[in-house]
C-alpha cells in the first residue's frame, strides 16, 4: 500500500490506543467515586480471614493510603505492564479468572457475529429479489428482530430445541450445538440493524444508472449483486458491524445466563455484586479494547473497499486531462 | 424448397428494419406514459428521439433495452429486434441479446460506472461477452477498444477507478464498452448532455465514426433538435409520449409540419441569433423615455460592472490553482454581457467574487461606481442589494419547505425594506412581474413546474430592485420551449427595469441570443472579448473557434446524410 495509507493506519492506531487508555482512566475514576471504599470493605471482611499483614501488602500493593491521582497512575503503569491484579474475592490473578473465562464468550460472540452477518445477507438479499409479496415480509423481519428481547428468544429456543426437540441439553451449555443456539440468541437482535443498513444500501445501489449499465451489459441479477452491488453496499455495513460488536459484548452477559455457560458475562456478574474493582476494571478495559480495535479494524477496511475515501485532505484525484 | 421461401420472406422483411417498434404504450401504474409510439430503425441507419422533459423519450428506450423497473412499468406493443419480439421474450433468452445485440450508452457518465471497482474490472464483464474465455486476450482486446474511442494510455485507464478520469473520458470509456461486443443496435440516452460543449462535438464526432465503420445501427434519444438533426438520419418528435411528427431529418428540421415541431425548432438557439435582439433594439428607446425604474433613478449610465484584473489562487494539495487570473470585464447599464467558458474556466469563481462570496487576492472589483475591495462586511452587503443572482439550477435554489411568497419576499426581510404590508405587496408585483399568477404565493416549490420555479428565482432577484442581475446558466436545466419563455422574460425585465445582466453561460448560441458583449474564459483568463456579434463573425482565438464549431447546426446535409438518402433513393 501507499505511504498515504500507512500514515493514516499508524495516525489511526495511535488513536486507538489514547482512546483504550481514556477508557481505562474513565472507568478508574468512576469506580473510586462510587460510594463506600470497595477495596478496604472487602479486605476488612471477617470471612476473608487476611491477616493484618496481608491487608497492609494489599493496601500498599493498590496505594490505598494515597491519594486517588497516585492510584490511578499506579493502576495504569501496572495496566501498561499487563499487570492486571488479583482478585479480591478468590485472590486469583485476575488476568487468569479473564483468561479462563474469556474463550467461551469469544466463542460466542465471535459465532454470533458471523450468524449475524449470514442473517443481515440473506434478508437483504431476500428483500431484494424475492417477489413483491415476499419481500415485503423479508423487509418486516428486521423489525421484529429488534422488538423482541433477547432473553424472550432465549428462552424460547431452549424451550423448543432443547426440550422439546432435544437438539442439546442445558446441562451441557458448552457442547457445539449448545454454543449455536446460544449464538443465535445473540445474532438475531443483532442482525436486525445490520440488515436494516444492507436493504437499505442495496436499494440505493440497485437504482444508481452503472447498475442499469451493468444490466444492460448482460448480467445476470445474481453476478450483479456479487459483483457490483455487494462492495458499495457493504461500506456502511463494515461502520454497522464495528458498532454491533458494542451490543454483542453487552447482549452475551445475559445470554450467557439464560443457557448457563461461564464466561465473561458471568464473571462481570459475580465482580459488580462483590465489588471486586480490579476485576471490574479489567473486564471493562478489555470490552474497550476488543471494541476499539474493531472499529480500527472497520477504519482500515473502509480505504481498501472503496478508493474514493480520501486518506488525508491534500490528496488530490490525480485527473488525467481529457 | 418451402422452408427456405419462408425464410426469405422473414428475413427481406428484417433486412429494411433493425429495430421495429409498433403501437408501444407503456403505463407506470395507471399512468400511460407512453401512448401507441411506432418507429423503426433500418440496420446502419440512425434514428434519433427528440423531445422534453416528460416526453417519454427515455421511458422508450429502457422499455426497448427491458429496463424499465420490475413490477412498476409496463409496456404493451411491439419492440421487435432483427424480428425477435424482445418485449415478449422471457428474461433468460432476451439476456443473451443484451450487450452482444443491443448496446446502451447512459447519459451521465460520471453515475454509469461502479465507482468502487476498476474500468478494467467492468470493462472485463463486456470482453466476456464475446465469448473470449481468456482474461489476457480479453485485456488486449480492451485496450485496443480503449484506444480506438481515442484515450491515451488505455493500460492507465485500464487501471484506474472511475472517479480519477474526466467525464469525457469516462463517456469514452462507457462508449468504448457498449462497441466492444459489436452490437447491432446502440441506444444513446443524451450521450452528451452532461459535458462541456467542445468535448460533446469530439465525443458525437467519435461515436459517428466508429458506427460507420463498425456498421451498427443507432437509436439516438435527446433533448436538442439541433444535435437530432445533425447526427441522426431520421426524427420522431415526442410530446407527453406520443409521437407528433416523424421523418427524415432534414425534412423534419427544415420544414416541421405540426406546430409543435414548429415551436421546437424555433426555440433552437442556434437557429434564431437574433430572436431577442430585435425586440431589444426596438424597445430600448420607450425605457429612455423614463419611468421610475431603479435604472433611470441613477444619473449617469456609465459602467454597471467594473472587474478590473481580479486574480483568486486555490491551493489544494500544495498545488496552487490559479481560478482566476487577471481576468477584467466591464458591462454597461442596462446591458448583457456574457462570461462564456467550459467546466474549470473560472467562470463560476469570477461571479462569487463578484457577488463578494469569495475575496480576491488581487485586482479590483467596482459595482455602480463603489469599489468593494477593502470594505467592511456591512458595506458590501449594502453593495450586494444592487447585485442579485439567479442560480442554475431551480430544482434545488429553493427552500423546499418554505412557500413561495416566503421565499420571495426573504430578501426584503433580510434588508429590513418597508412595512410589512408594503412587503407583500411588492412581493405581488413582483411575482406578478415574472408572469405568475398571485395564488402561486401560497404554494411550494414542488408544486411547481421547472420554468415555474426559475421565474420564483427570478422574482426573488428582482424583489429588492436591484441594478444588476448574476444570471448564472438561467435556463441550462430547463427544457428548450421553457428556455424560450425565460429568456423573454428576461428581456422584457430588461427593457422595462433597465437592468445590467452579467450572463454566464457554457452555451455560445444562447450567448448570442441574449448578449451585448462576451468574454471568453478557459483555465482562469480571458481569451478573447468583444462585441457578440464580432466573436460570432470574427472569432480570433482558436478555443473561440472550436467553441463556435461545437454549436450543432444542421443547415446543410452532411456528407453521410446525403450519401445515405442517395442510396436510399436508388434502392
């Protein structure tokens, strides 16, 4: 690629990384202005059973008995090393407790996204091309996606497939095809504005004359669409997917306790209700990460799909004179 | 033998015509468009679709290309190609004809090709339709094809993305492709409408070469009687989608029957040079008579407009582009002068500055006797009520949501003029003035017609009485016979308000209808300037020249006309 395209990759990646470090800083802060002092409650907890000695290494570890501006600095130094912490509940390193948990969840949402992106293309395909009549209730599925909860679809497939059709069982929540209902559950709401962004893309597309040029050239509908259409129209989908793994982080903490799998959703639950700030504040320095590369990612996509993105201002069409 | 008589008859019967259109009528819904149109087109010959806006012109030519949108248009009749019926034929035997039988040339070239995928990666898909499977031999082909529509460097163009060429390249490259798989027939929907004078002649004079040579037939739809008559052998004239008259060209042009035809061609510009200067000559002295026109209020008639080496420098990309450069004009009372120049001539830039939208970097601009360089914002605001605009485009100048007489009476708000009942009632005169009737006020603009819309333009100008008019390409997106009543209605405004016109146009025969005196822009300076009519005659600079031989005129036969009507005769 060109050196205009590296500058804006390495411009656009530094971004990405003030961006994760705000983040990390803002969910700091946060945290310690939330009332009652979370760390020195639970250190001081009976049942946790520390020692006086303990609780000074932990106190003096996290810098407790310094101001917040030192402790915050403390913290980000140590997230910048890839120290996490430990966990104030089981005392476990908390970059084991993410790590452990962390394949399950990307699992799903990883299967979920895919699932999202066949549903969003097939509808908008179908809305497309299928006759009148059809395409209208292709059209309308969208809307029904988003209007029902997540959980409601949850629970109605685990009713349907795994009790009454037997498909998988709950006990096994991580076998494979326990893992695809789960990651239906997510794709379905998800898919719905992506599918919304592609029918109305493609209908924008398919009206534009070089589409009727091509037409008139003889292709068939189908290579129209795979050829001509998909690319223009995939720009504002690629922005749509980078926005939707944003509801796919948030949509896998419920779904993960409807069907019953561990993994992240399950751990930022058991860290709100014991106030277990480290992990806390790793699980939501890790969302900011996985979002904000994705959305790098969405960025670096969008010069290479379409060539008329400029990369910096002064980039002027090179216009050869007729 | 039986069959063979069969066959003969079939073919004697194709062999007259390519493309026979019979008792085509095409409905959108409920709505006929289109009402029982016949036509043909004999192979190698030229046809050409003349009509305005709503005429069906284009609806015919995507009904005989099948691509009218699904479900939405239906067409009845018959549209037989080389005897096929093509409107019956089901999609899957009518796709092979497409491109290799009937080729499409689009109108705007600029929207006609995938803006994210190479020319080469499109120009691939019409190479494949002449059943070469190899994608090399294919690309020799290409650039072959490339270099034949005259492109230099075909492997660059090959090579670059649609938005990085010209739209007279990329016109040659859309023709480029609807000629490679040799096609039959050639449908062209106003092939050049969208670019500049001087490139539309070469692009036309192109496309006429290359179908003699190549022998394919030509369905020509377009606006202009004058480029109708020039490029094609014969006319259909079309209004509201009926056919009104047709026959050879020259026949048609010369001596129309029907009194549309008649109106259309007396709205030709090229045709007519004089039209509007006689009745100006005429009436000029009843306004020096003396009414209490803004004009007469003035006492001397001196220089309206005094542009006086005014240079404006852009920097995009650390070039410098010179917009401007040392470009001088001056236009007197109650006079039209024309900036006439192509697409990147300055013309546009020249008229921001002039109505202070822009800050020249050099020079200096003086309007009724006040020069505007080194004045403070409220002065040239004060300066600029005695310079109004009218802009391009109607379609898009006004205020969708707002109502006419809001629109018209916004700049009398601006400048605070009188009471709010003397407002109003200005804003009737006014509109009463460009020709509207009084209820149009309480209406919007999308209820209006396009030469509708340009008189609102024009009222909104002329509200707050100024001296001098911006007329910045007044009727370039309105029909020809509308074009006709807006330029008299210019005129009259003229005759009876005194005012000065700066006129800025690409096209030089409406030039020469409308003004007194011309500059000729090309990339930032004036070429030549001068009386109209000593430009028209005398023209000294060779892009004058090229300019004034891009005006089509069909006077005379040309050579391949008559050559055609000869074999004709003797056949």
């Amino acid at each position: 690629m060109t050196s205009d395209y590296k500058r804006f990759a390495l411009t656009r990646a530094g971004q990405a990384v003030i961006v994760v470090l705000l983040a990390y800083v803002l969910t700091f802060l946060v945290i310690s202005v939330l009332p009652g002092d979370a760390i020195t409650n639970t250190l001081r907890d009976p049942q946790h059973g520390l020692s006086e000695e303990d609780i000074q290494r932990i106190v003096a570890f996290y810098g407790l008995d310094q101001p917040v501006i030192v402790q915050l600095l403390l913290s980000l130094g140590r997230f910048l090393t890839g120290e996490l912490g430990f966990s104030l509940q089981s005392n476990l390193p908390v970059s084991q407790i993410v790590g452990d948990a962390l394949p399950s969840t990307l699992t799903l949402a990883t299967s979920a996204l895919l699932i999202a992106i066949v549903f969003a293309v097939v509808i908008a395909y179908g809305a497309q091309y299928l006759p009148g009549r059809w395409a209208a209730i292709v059209r309308s599925i969208p809307s029904f996606f988003l209007s029902v909860p997540n959980f409601v679809i949850g629970l109605v497939l685990i009713e349907l497939f795994a009790f009454r059709l037997h498909s998988f069982t709950t006990t096994d929540p991580n076998s494979p095809v326990a893992t695809l209902f789960a990651a239906i559950t997510l794709a379905i709401p998800v898919s719905a504005p992506l599918a919304e962004v592609l029918i109305a893309s493609l209908d924008h597309e398919s009206r534009q004359e070089y589409a009727l040029v091509a037409r008139s050239r003889g292709l068939s509908e189908a290579k129209l669409f795979a050829k001509h259409l998909v690319k223009p129209s995939a720009l504002p989908s690629v922005a749509m997917v980078a926005l939707i793994v944003g509801e796919l982080l948030g949509g896998s903490v419920i779904t993960e306790t409807i069907f019953g799998r561990d993994g992240i959703g399950t751990v930022v639950q058991k860290a709100v209700t014991g106030e277990d700030q480290p992990v806390l504040q790793a699980v939501v320095s890790l969302s900011a990460v996985v979002f904000v590369a994705v959305n790098l990612v969405a960025d670096l996509a969008s010069p290479l799909l379409d060539p008329r993105v400029k990369l910096r201002e002064s980039k002027l069409r090179e216009k050869v004179s007729a | 033998m039986p069959l063979n008589t069969q066959d003969t008859n079939v073919s004697a019967d194709l062999l007259a015509d390519l493309l026979t259109v019979q008792g085509l009528s095409i409905a959108y819904g409920p709505t006929a468009v289109v009402h029982d149109v016949s036509f043909s087109v004999a192979k190698g010959e030229s046809l050409a679709l003349i009509g305005e806006s709503g005429s069906g012109k284009s609806t015919i030519a995507k009904a005989i290309l099948r691509l009218l949108p699904h479900g939405e248009a239906t067409a009845t009749g018959r549209v037989a190609l080389n005897g096929r019926d093509v409107l019956a034929l089901p999609e899957k035997h009518f796709r092979p004809l497409r491109g290799r039988e009937l080729g499409f040339i689009p109108q705007d070239p600029a929207s006609a090709l995938n803006p994210v995928r190479t020319i080469g990666a499109q120009a691939q898909e019409a190479a494949a339709l002449l059943g070469e499977t190899d994608p090399t031999v294919r690309r020799a082909k290409i650039l072959d094809v490339l270099e034949q529509v005259g492109l230099p460097d075909p492997s660059r163009v090959y090579d670059s993305y649609p938005h990085q060429l010209s739209g007279g390249m990329l016109q040659r490259v859309l023709i480029a492709l609807t000629v490679l798989p040799r096609p039959a027939l050639i449908v062209a929907d106003e092939p050049t409408s969208a670019l500049d004078v001087t490139v539309q002649k070469l692009i036309l004079d192109m496309l006429t070469e290359l179908r003699r040579e190549l022998d394919i037939s030509l369905l020509l739809i377009t606006h202009d009687l004058a480029i109708a008559a020039e490029r094609a052998d014969s006319l259909v004239v079309l209004k509201d989608g009926s056919v009104q008259e047709s026959g050879p060209s020259l026949e048609v042009f010369a001596s129309p029957t029907t009194d549309y035809a008649r109106s259309l061609q007396a709205d030709v510009p090229a045709l007519h040079p004089d039209r509007y200067r006689n009745q100006r000559i005429t009436l000029t002295p009843a306004h020096d008579g003396g009414s209490r026109t803004p004009a007469s209020s003035a006492p001397d008639a001196g220089l309206q407009i005094d542009v006086r080496g005014v240079t404006k420098r852009f920097s995009a990309g650390g070039k410098d582009v010179l917009a401007c450069d040392g470009v001088s004009f001056s236009v007197e009372r109650g006079r039209t002068h024309a900036l006439v120049g192509e697409s990147g001539s300055g013309k546009t830039t020249a008229v921001r500055l002039l109505l202070g939208l822009e800050q020249p970097d050099g020079g200096d601009i003086t309007v009724a006797g006040q020069s505007t360089s080194g004045r403070s914002r409220a002065d040239v605001r004060e300066i600029r009520r005695h310079l109004q605009l009218v802009y391009q485009n109607p379609f898009t100048s006004l205020d969708p949501t707002w109502r006419v007489g809001r629109i018209v009476r916004e700049p009398l708000d601006q400048f605070g003029v009188g009471t709010k009942a003397g407002r109003a009632q200005r804003v009737r005169e006014t509109l009463e003035a460009v020709g509207l009737p009084s209820e149009v006020a309480s209406r919007r603009p999308a209820h209006l017609s396009g030469g509708q819309r340009q008189r609102v333009a024009i009222a909104r100008a002329l509200v707050v009485r100024p001296d001098v008019v911006v007329l910045d390409e007044p009727t370039s997106a309105l029909d020809v016979s509308v074009q006709a009543g807006i330029l008299e209605l210019l005129s009259k405004l003229q005759r009876e308000l005194g005012l000065t016109y700066l006129f800025v146009s690409h096209d030089l025969a409406l030039v020469r209808q409308v003004a007194d005196s011309v500059s000729v822009l090309r990339r930032g300076h004036v070429v030549e300037d001068g009386p109209v009519e000593e430009i028209f005659h005398r023209p000294q600079h060779p892009y004058t020249r090229a300019l004034l031989g891009a005006i089509p005129l069909a006077t005379a036969p040309t050579e391949e006309q008559t050559s055609k009507q000869l074999a004709k005769a003797t056949a």
